[in-house]
C-alpha cells in the first residue's frame, strides 16, 4: 500500500470517528427524557394497580381458594 493510500485511509477513518462520537453525544443528549413525566407515569401506574388490587384481591383469593379445593377433591 502506498503512502498516500495510507493517509487517506487514516483521515477517512478520522472523519468517521469524528461522525460516530457526535452521533452518539446527540443520541444521549436527546433520550434522557422527560424525568416528570416518566414519574407521573409510574406513580399513576402504580395507584391504578393498588385500586384494581383492592377491589379484586378477595375474588381473587376465593377464586383461587376455589380451585385448589376442587384439585384436593380429584385425588
């Protein structure tokens, strides 16, 4: 490989490394998101689950009771 051919590998490897390192820094510039938002979201997450969970937990627990009881009663 001549010299010249070795240089000019060398600054395109340079320019896309250059390319690469500003696509990335933008990448985590703009996904670090709306922090508010992502709580809001969890906390009405999390009290849609608590609500759902108090008015299903006792069918829950007799549905379950339920069919164990018929397993226990197939031996």
């Amino acid at each position: 490989m001549r010299k010249e051919d070795l240089s000019k590998v060398v600054v395109r490897f340079a320019i896309y490394r250059m390319e690469f390192q500003a696509r990335v820094r933008a990448l985590i510039i703009d996904e670090r998101g709306d922090v508010p938002g992502w709580v809001l979201v969890v906390l009405m997450t999390t009290g849609l689950v608590t609500g759902i969970w108090t008015v299903a937990a006792p069918r829950i627990q007799g549905l379950l009771r339920n069919s164990l009881d018929s397993m226990n009663s197939v031996r």
